[in-house]
C-alpha cells in the first residue's frame, strides 16, 4: 500500500485528544481516504513540540517510510518561540531537499501557519509570505494557514486556546482535503 506521511508538531499529531489515531486531521482524513476506496496508508509522524530545527533532527529516521506524498506542517513551535524567520525557512528548504532526495517523485504538500491576530511576536509580518515563497519555489501545493477557522475560536479549541478539539481537527482536515484529494486523483491517472 502507498504511504502519505504527515511530518508535523502537536497540530499535526493530535495533542490533548482522547484518541489522536481517530480524531487528529491524518486520521481523519486516512478515513476519507479510505471511503473513496484509495489505497493509501497515512503515517501520522506529528511530534509535540517540534520546531523545524528539531523536526530536522528526526527526518532522517521519518524520511526512510517510502511515501509517495509528503506533507509537511511545520513552523508553529517556531513563531511561538520566537525563532528567526530566515532559519525557519532555511529548516524548510532543508526538509524538503532531503525528502526529495529520498524519494525522487515524491509529491510534497505545505501547509502553512500564521500567527493569529490576538497573538503577539516579534517578527511576526515576516512568516507572512515565508511558506508561500517556499510553495511556490517547490511548485508544492499549499494551504496559506493551518488553523484558519478554528484560530481564536474557544468552540474549536481546547482550553490552552492554541491547540483544536475534535471538532477543531474536523474543520482542518475538511480544508486539507481538497488539496490532499487533487493531488491523489492526478496520481491515479
């Protein structure tokens, strides 16, 4: 069965949920997958706390599953932590070039993250464009921000107010979809 990999921080891996293997977007979207009879397995590889330099220090390990997409939601932790713009785009370059050298033909989808409005940090304008320049240098789909609609929302949001509840990770895998469905529609024809 042909792998998609979704390489990401606690957004991407289901953090607080009763059940991440059901209810984080992957899983979520591995069952609208399923329901249109693709054969594809979705390999959740979201790791609370990452940055995309600590996500570099794991992608070796990640980047030997045999993925025929890859979809990289990184730069969260980054803008929180108040990292430099330039590295975190330097750390994205990186993931993308060794994952394309590990897998030639490989599709790579960006998904890309803003900082909210009621969230305040230093440099904040300048992740503006970052992961639309990298889209589209890649010619990578691209969805502009990750949590839109549920950012901000208490109704979509745990208590922390930064990560979604179940309903919050419906939201995100509905605005995955039409992306992550083009994308294996052209690779069946």
């Amino acid at each position: 069965m042909k792998q998609i990999v979704f390489f990401g921080d606690s957004l991407t891996a289901g953090y607080a949920l009763q059940s991440p293997s059901t209810a984080s977007f992957p899983a979520l979207l591995q069952k609208k997958i399923d329901a249109l009879g693709f054969q594809y397995k979705v390999y959740n590889a979201g790791l609370s706390g990452d940055t995309t330099t600590s996500a570099l220090d794991r992608l070796e390990q990640v980047s030997n599953i045999p993925a025929e997409i890859f979809v990289i939601a990184l730069g969260a932790n980054d803008m929180l932590r108040n990292h430099n713009p330039l590295s975190t785009a330097a750390n994205l370059q990186k993931i993308i070039a060794m994952v394309k050298s590990k897998h030639p033909e490989v599709k790579l989808i960006l998904l890309g993250m803003e900082l909210p409005a009621w969230i305040s940090a230093a440099g904040a304008s300048q992740y503006r464009n970052l992961f639309r320049q990298i889209a589209e240098e890649h010619g990578m789909p691209f969805l502009p921000f990750l949590l839109d609609g549920v950012a901000g929302k208490q109704e979509f949001n745990i208590a922390d107010g930064l990560h979604p509840n179940a309903a919050g990770y419906q939201i995100i895998a509905d605005r995955v979809w039409p992306i992550l469905h083009s994308l294996l529609q052209s690779k069946e024809n």
